[in-house]
C-alpha cells in the first residue's frame, strides 16, 4: 500500500514517525506513503491517509513515513 497525491497535490519535505506499539501517525498537513514495523513484521495497512497500523502481534514499533502536501 501506498498513498497517491492526487493530480492537484505535490508531496514534499517527507519524514517518519515512530512509535512504540502497533500505530503511528503524520501530523496535519502530512499524509502516509509508507510503513515499517518491527520483530520483522512485513504486514501494515493505512487507516485514513495519516495513521500506519502494524498488523502482526507483537509489534514493539511502528513507523510511518510521512510527506507535507503542497
């Protein structure tokens, strides 16, 4: 999964976020485009267009890559 900026949109000054446990989020202004999760978890989806959620259990971190849109 990966988020598409529509014809309008353009993605700029990307970033991540992590957290600790299953979700992490990208602050207002910013959509997800991306996601990593760890104890080797290959399994994520996108809830929204700002929130990463690791689908395997456990997951000790999760990590949402992140672009502002301009």
């Amino acid at each position: 999964l990966r988020a598409q900026a529509s014809a309008t949109e353009k993605m700029s000054s990307c970033f991540s976020v992590k957290n600790s446990g299953k979700l992490s989020s990208c602050p207002a202004g910013s959509v997800v485009t991306g996601s990593a999760c760890g104890y080797t978890c290959g399994s994520w989806d996108i809830w929204g267009k700002t929130m990463c959620h690791g689908q395997c259990s456990p997951v000790d971190w999760t990590t949402a890559c992140c672009c502002h849109l301009t």
